[in-house]
C-alpha cells in the first residue's frame, strides 16, 4: 500500500472503492503480482474453445474418461457451457491484445484463462479495465492499470464510500463467487484498514 500509495488514494477517491480493498483483492488474487499464473491464455481458452468441434471432444473425452467421474452425458454438458462460454472469452482476449498490440502468444494466465495482477476474464478487461498510469495503454500486469480497473468492477457492480457490510459482501461475491473468496476479502481489508 505504500508503495503505491499514490494511484491507490486517487483511486478511492475518485471511485469510492475503498483502497484496502482493493488491496486486500490484489493480494489474495496474485500475492501482490508475484502469482499472475503460467498459463498461455490464448492456448488455454482456444482449447477449451476447440471443445466445441465433435471430433476434438471425443479426442479429449477419450483422454480425460477413465480418470474422471463424470459420465459422457455430463461432460457433454460441460463442454457445451464451457466452450461456448471460452469462445466469447477468446474473441475478448483477441480483441484487447489487438487493441492494446500485445502479442496474445506471450499473455500469460491462469488455468481459466484470467489474466494480470487482477486475475481479469478478457470480457471483463473489455468491460472494465482501465489505464490507470495514463500511459494510454491498459495493462493489467501494470499495478496502476491493476488497481483503477478492479475499483472500476467494484464500483459497477454497486460499490460506494461508505458501503455496509452486506452489501459489500454482494458486491464484491460478483468479483468471485465463493463464500470464502468474500470472507477472506472483506478480513484482509478490515486487518489492512486497522494498520493504516
């Protein structure tokens, strides 16, 4: 916090999203940029994406049968949502690489395909990111960058100065829809706001 202090107070108040927790999501999300994963994006939502085709499937369904405990019924149905759901996932990614000229080759992620110091699905970087370091490009491997665009998310999905518990906890579950993800968020920021 200190060493971005700067963005981080500019951000809050201009947003409303409190900087601790912000913080708090930066932190668990990638230990503070240290864990951005080591995934290719581009290669793990093309994959998923490829489910699509009938004969990739059952390439993938022999591979993965005897190890896993879904039947073929099951894993039809989950490769319908997932393939189509990393589809839309891959034209965002292709689009913001484009738009950004990075070369989506060398975008490294996590096994979902999330992406930067704040773990971003590419739809949400199309949605959501911002340039927080006005170098006028958005980079989300960039704390700047990082920090102005998931006060961004916050902020759209109902954060404001001043906001009470339970609707915190609703706002940021959009962020990561795990009970624990919340819990574990709204602590972090309560220890971080106790040592400011």
């Amino acid at each position: 916090m200190k060493q971005h202090q700067k963005i981080l107070e500019s951000t809050e108040k201009t947003s409303g999203v409190d900087k601790e927790i912000v913080t708090a999501i930066i932190l668990v999300e990638t230990r503070l940029g240290m864990l951005i994963g080591g995934q290719s994006v581009l290669n793990t939502l093309s994959t998923m994406a490829a489910l699509a085709d009938p004969d990739v499937r059952d390439m993938f369904w022999g591979k993965v049968s005897k190890s896993t405990r879904l039947t073929r019924e099951q894993f039809e149905k989950w490769v319908k949502r997932k393939s189509s759901w990393a589809y839309k996932e891959l034209r965002a990614f292709l689009n913001y690489t484009a738009k950004e000229n990075m070369d989506p080759a060398a975008v490294p992620g996590s096994y979902s395909g999330a992406m930067g110091i704040a773990q971003f699905m590419p739809t949400n970087v199309l949605a959501f990111a911002k340039d927080g370091n006005d170098d006028g490009q958005i980079n989300l491997f960039d704390h700047s960058d990082a920090i102005i665009s998931i006060a961004s998310y916050l902020k759209h999905y109902g954060w404001y100065p001043g906001i009470d518990g339970k609707k915190a906890y609703k706002v940021i579950y959009h962020y990561n829809h795990s009970q624990q993800y919340v819990d574990t968020i709204l602590k972090v920021s309560k220890l971080l706001k106790s040592k400011t």
